[in-house]
C-alpha cells in the first residue's frame, strides 16, 4: 500500500468541494503522532484527512516464547465530522492502515507448542498485521480541524480493525524434524493470534490543536 499517493488522491478529490472554511490540525495518541487537514462541507459537516505513524520496541511473551517486538503504526484516515451540538460531534469514516508487530525469537532455544528447539538450528521470526488494511471507523469528539482560529480537538473512538493475522519463519537445520517445526509453528501463529485477537477493536484516542482560518 502506498499511503503518500493514497494522501494525495485524497486531497485532490477533497479540493472538489465548496468549502466554506478549512484548517490544519497535528495530534498524537493512539494512532500515532500526525497531522489532519479539514474543511466545512455544511454548518454541521466537516471533512478531513489524516495521516499517523509511531513506532516502538518491547517484548512480547504471548506463548512460552519470548520475542522481541517491535510496533510499527501507520494510518491514513478519512472522516466526516458531525456536529449537530456545537462543538460536540459524532465522527465516521474509514482509516487505511499498515498497523503491524514485526517479531524475533528471543533466547538460546525456543519451546514451541511443547517441543524445544536450539534458536542455533532454528531461527524464528514473523509478523503480526492487522485483518483490514482499510478500517472502519466510528467514534464522538470535541472541536473541528476546520473552525476558525487555534483550537483543540480531540477524538475517542474504535477502529475496526479486525483479527489479526501472524506469520512465523524459522529455519530447519541440524537435527530439528522439519514436520514437526511446520505443525508446532502452525500452532504457534493461532496462539500469537488468539493473544492479540483483543486489537480487533482497536481503541483510538487522540488529542491535538488547529489553525483554522
């Protein structure tokens, strides 16, 4: 997915609306550090795109492996702001997104669905991605990108992400059974998923300023 033309093809088609007024806005929270752009569509509708991204290492112990985890999120967003109580709205749209753990077996041997494997003969690494590149979106929140003047915004909400996928390689040499890694790496990867199945429903909570003029 090439996010910087998405981006683009957003704004150009963006561009095409009467807009009686517009802003720019930079946030971080959940999604990442970023920046939006709106515009009023209607007295009580506005529109904006965005664009987030962060990244952060930890460990990660989901099964009886130990992985070194790093989080790469990367999300591009388009919503529609409605706000029939002032500053006050209710927020939709979709969020295309490359949100994903990128994994590496920690230690001197790996216990994997039972069995122990030297991490010697046996590499392991893998990644976690999320089931929809492109997320719906559905969430409240308080001030418009587009209004007038410095302002605060902020945004709760969910990003339906759904469950996430995880792919494990590993090496088979030396005296590893190479069936036997396949069918304890198979049960590894839905045990990875099952752990993290809880991302589906991805909290999102942002907060950030604007210059709207």
């Amino acid at each position: 997915m090439n996010l910087a033309k998405i981006f683009i093809a957003t704004a150009i088609v963006a561009a095409t609306f009467p807009a009686q007024a517009a802003g720019v806005g930079v946030r971080a929270g959940t999604t990442g550090v970023g920046a939006d752009v709106g515009w009023n569509l209607a007295p009580t509708l506005n529109a904006r795109v965005g664009y987030s991204a962060f990244s952060y290492s930890h460990h990660l112990n989901p099964t009886d492996v130990r992985y070194d985890a790093k989080l790469k999120l990367s999300n591009l967003s388009a919503l529609l702001d409605f706000s029939p109580l002032g500053p006050f709205r209710l927020t939709g749209g979709v969020i295309a997104n490359d949100n994903k753990y990128n994994l590496a077996g920690t230690g001197s041997s790996y216990r994997i669905n039972g069995h122990t494997y030297s991490a010697s003969e046996v590499g392991l690494s893998g990644t976690v991605k999320s089931g929809r590149s492109l997320a719906p979106y559905l969430g409240i929140g308080y001030g418009n990108v587009a209004g007038a003047g410095v302002n605060f915004y902020f945004d709760l909400g969910i990003m339906f992400m759904g469950s996430p996928k995880a792919s494990l390689v590993a090496s088979c040499g030396g005296s590893a059974n190479c069936a036997q890694l396949r069918n304890d790496l198979n049960a590894e990867q839905a045990r990875i998923q099952d752990d993290l199945k809880r991302f589906k429903y991805y909290p999102v909570a942002n907060i950030g300023l604007t210059i709207g003029f």
